[in-house]
C-alpha cells in the first residue's frame, strides 16, 4: 500500500491581487521515498482548488523555461481560484537515486493520488479539479478518486504510440516508420533489440519499459469511465497534440465541455505566428491563453 508523508515546508507571504489577498505556501508531499515539492497559492475565502498533472518530461512546478503553469496560476488566482502544481517525479534532483529502476506509468498515477490524498479533507477548499496537460491529462483522467471536476488540456485521443508515430512523421516520413516498427516489437516482446541511432534519444533501452506500460492505456477507453463533470479543450495552434484528438474526447465522452481555443499552441501561450510557436517554448515572454483562462474558469464556477 502506498504511504505518503506530508511536510509543510515554509509560509512565504501573501500577495494582493487587485481582488483579495493571496497566501503562498511551498510543500513537499512525499509519496514513499519520492518527494514531490509544490507551491500552493490560495485566496482568502473559501475556494476550489485546481491541481496541476503534468505533460511529460521532467516538468517542474512553473514550467521550466516557458514558465506557462506559474503564468497558469496567476491567472486563475486573479479569479479566487487557488492552485497546486509541483515538481513531477524526474524533475526533482533529489528523487534521482530512487528513480534507477524505472519508470513507469502509474508512478504518475500514484503520485497524483497522494497530492489529492493531501488536500481531500482540507477545509479552505471547497472542491478539488484536477487539470492534467497532454501527457497529465490520461494520468490525471485514471486519479479521479475524491476529485470533483476533470479538465483535459491538449489531451490525446488515442494510444500514445500512435500520437509519437505521427509527430515523427511530421518531421521525416522515414522516422515514422522506423518508429511504427519499433512500437510494434515492444507490443509484440516487451524489448527493441536494435535501436535506431536516430531515434536513440527516444528508444534508448531505460525508456522501453515506460513505453511499454504506457502504449497500453487508451484515453478513448479511460475517458469513458468518468462520472464526475468534465472540459476537454486544446488549441488550434497545438503542433504537438492537434486538435482532432480534443474531438475524439468529446466524441467518446458526449457530456463534457468542448472547447477548442484560437490560437493556443501545446504549452497555452497565445501565438500570432508560427515563428512565435517555436520561440514560446523557451521564453516566458509569450502570454498564457485568455480565452483559455476564461474557459476554465467558466466551467469551475459552474454548477454541475
């Protein structure tokens, strides 16, 4: 069974928005030996509470470079909503020693589960939403337990070695395939005995297990068993995770909330030009999505 400590770790201070007061804190949820270090930042009065799942990589708790999530979270604090997001797993220097034998899928899963484990019974919080980012978005669909509302943000709507296979094949024909077969034998026998050098940086030999527990899960299949209310939404400038895969969602999940957000791309940054697209990814210059924002906010204030 997993266990999980909780350490409140410092109270910086609170800062005026314009509309009330907000209290930052920084805590680290400890789920086993892996510590998952976040910042909370809430408003005076009681609130929902919004819980940041991760896309992949080693994301940390702003973002990293385009710094799109602690943008995320002042905007959704502006409107009395407070926030949670933390380092994931692999990106915490200190998790390193624990992480040498792999990761896998419902890592993630779990770690979701003991933040909502963490804060189901607090008493400033009025409800509990968790909002998961591309790869976050299947985690956080397959966390749902004590959670009020789901959002989907540049989700896939289908099996993740398909999603790869096209993103690959956008850039060099040649590389689809080469993946599309690489895909194939780690269904067919858990293992690719000879990586291509080109696609090494994916394949590598401790990546194939990870895969391997992913490519499994289906978000069609997982979407379907959700009974709490829900948003799917993904940005028309999305080079990632376009937006036929927000339709597959919708499709297999006819009660949710639908929207598609003009010119968002795959890190929610509002984008004029498709140089800007690529420049967003490692500036925090660009500004996080409005329409978005207000599209979130929207669907939690909302009665189900």
């Amino acid at each position: 069974m997993m266990r999980s400590r909780y350490f409140l770790i410092v109270v910086l201070l609170g800062i005026t928005n314009g509309f009330s007061q907000i209290t930052i804190e920084e805590i680290t949820i400890q789920n086993q030996a892996i510590q998952l270090p976040g910042t909370l930042s809430y408003p005076e009065e009681k609130s929902p509470l919004i819980i940041w799942v991760h896309g992949s990589g080693g994301v940390d708790r702003d973002g990293n470079q385009p710094q799109y999530i602690k943008q995320f979270r002042a905007a959704v604090n502006k409107e009395n909503i407070a926030f949670f997001s933390y380092d994931k797993r692999t990106a915490n220097p200190k998790n390193s020693t624990f992480l040498k034998d792999g990761v896998f899928f419902k890592d993630f899963i779990f770690d979701v589960e003991e933040v909502v484990n963490h804060f189901k019974n607090e008493t400033r919080f009025s409800s509990i939403i968790l909002a998961g980012h591309s790869q976050g978005s299947l985690i956080a669909m397959m966390a749902l337990n004590n959670v009020d509302k789901y959002i989907s943000i540049a989700g896939a709507g289908e099996t993740i070695d398909k999603i790869l296979i096209k993103q690959l094949n956008a850039q060099s024909p040649e590389f689809g395939k080469i993946a599309k077969a690489h895909f194939k034998e780690l269904k067919e026998t858990g293992s690719i005995k000879e990586v291509n050098p080109n696609l090494m940086a994916i394949f590598a030999k401790p990546n194939q297990e990870f895969w391997t527990s992913w490519i499994v899960i289906d978000p069609i299949t997982e979407i379907k068993k959700i009974t709490i209310p829900t948003l799917i939404v993904n940005g028309d400038k999305d080079i990632q995770v376009g937006i036929e895969n927000a339709s597959n969602l919708k499709e297999a999940k006819p009660t949710a909330s639908y929207t598609i957000i003009q010119n968002m791309n795959h890190i929610l940054k509002d984008i004029e030009n498709e140089e800007d697209n690529i420049k967003s990814y490692s500036s925090p210059e660009f500004p996080i999505s409005k329409k978005l924002i207000d599209t979130i906010v929207s669907f939690i204030k909302k009665t189900p």
